[in-house]
C-alpha cells in the first residue's frame, strides 16, 4: 500500500474501536488523524452510535469534525474523554511518540492526558527503532524566545543531544501555534534518554511543552503492505 493507503486503513481500524462504551472522543491533528475524523463519522452513522461527542486538539481538526456532522465540545465540557486517536512524527520502542509537525502538541497532550485510553496510529514509515530522525518540535511563549533557545540548547546538551533548534516561520515571520506561541524545531538526531530529555525540557522556564509523548500511547495501529498492525505498550 502506499502512505496514503496504509493512513486510510489504520483510519478505518480506530474507527472500529468507538462501540457502544466509548462516548466521548479525542480527535487528533495532521492527515492521518484527519482520515480517522472521516471514517469516525461514517462509523457513527454506520453502526447508529448517537449521542457520541468529540474534543478537537486544533483548529483545523475541528473544521473538518464539523464538515463530517461530529458533535464537538470543548475539553472542560468533555472531563475525561474515554478514546483519544491521533498521528504521529515518529513511533519509537514502547510507544514512545514524537509529535508536533502540525504544530498542535500542547493541546493534544492536554487531550491525551485527560485520555482513559489513547491509541496511536501512523503509516509504517513512521516506525523507528530509535527516536530523533525526526526534529522535536519545542513550544516556547514568544516573550524571551532567544534567551529559551539558550536554555533549550544547553538542556538538550546535558541530555546527549548536540543540536541547535530553529524557529519555525510561516509566510515570512514565526509560525504561530493555535495558543499563540512559538515552535523551535529540534534536529535532535538520536534521543538515547526521551525521559531525560522530556524531564529538562520541562524544567526550562519558557518552554510551554514539548512533541516528545511518553508513556502515554496504549497501543499504535500501524499501516503495512501486509495490513494493520497493532503494537501495544
């Protein structure tokens, strides 16, 4: 199968996970979450699971909810959401996840923390045996960003990871996340210790959140030539 395919499949097969026990609906960003959010819908009406509500972790996840007929409210409404399916960058050993491509990761971890149950789902490029081929996306608040970037650079440096991260930028100017923060984008290359990194990312006065999700992914449908795969953590 090609990408497209395998995020069509995996898609699908989250879908069928929404039954007569889940009521409530994290609904993940990016274009394999986007092909969840249309087989939800169609699922829905397939199987006569009304009354069902989601919780969108950006905007651009809630205009597509919206165009497909989901019944979206917002995560104080939700209180715990019973499923959460979203994308990934990267799906390394144990499920530990790399996020934020789509500039989306404060508010999906806020979803997926107040998750009973989140399940990952990717293509199978997206499988890695290691996790930092693909840059860490670091949210930071716009005040003071240059002077975070020097904590950042020297937090990662303690950690193992020589990089310089960059500013992510949009029509000319940074790139502005839906929270009205920034992104540094880490080139990282391998993260040996992810709760390492994780633990000082999250000491740096600045830093909002980082793409780095761990522990927090019951189980990964992966799409492959040979079908879905389910890994569990």
């Amino acid at each position: 199968m090609t990408p497209e395919e395998q995020k069509r499949a995996v898609g699908e097969a989250a879908a069928l996970l929404v039954d007569e026990t889940v009521f409530t609906i994290g609904l993940g960003s990016g274009s394999t979450a986007a092909c969840f959010i249309e087989a939800l819908a169609r699922r829905l009406k397939a199987a006569d699971l009304s009354h069902r509500t989601c919780v969108a972790t950006s905007l651009g996840a809630a205009g597509l909810a919206r165009s497909v007929g989901l019944t979206l409210v917002d995560l104080d409404q939700a209180g715990m959401i019973d499923l959460t399916v979203d994308g990934a960058d990267e799906v390394g050993p144990d499920l530990a996840l790399i996020k934020g491509a789509g500039g989306a990761l404060l508010r999906e971890k806020l979803v997926w923390e107040a998750s009973r149950r989140c399940v990952v789902i990717a293509d199978a490029a997206k499988r890695v045996e290691m996790l930092g081929r693909f840059p860490l996306s670091i949210e930071v608040v716009p005040f003071g960003h240059t002077t975070t970037l020097r904590r950042i650079t020297s937090g990662l440096a303690d950690c193992g990871v020589a990089c310089t991260p960059t500013l992510r930028l949009r029509n000319g100017g940074p790139f502005t996340t839906d929270g009205g923060n920034y992104i540094y984008d880490a080139p990282c290359g391998a993260i040996l210790d992810p709760p390492g990194v994780e633990a000082a990312l999250k000491s740096i006065t600045g830093v909002v959140e980082h793409g780095l999700f761990i522990g927090l992914a019951e189980h990964a449908l992966i799409g492959t030539d040979e079908g879905v795969v389910t890994l569990t953590r």
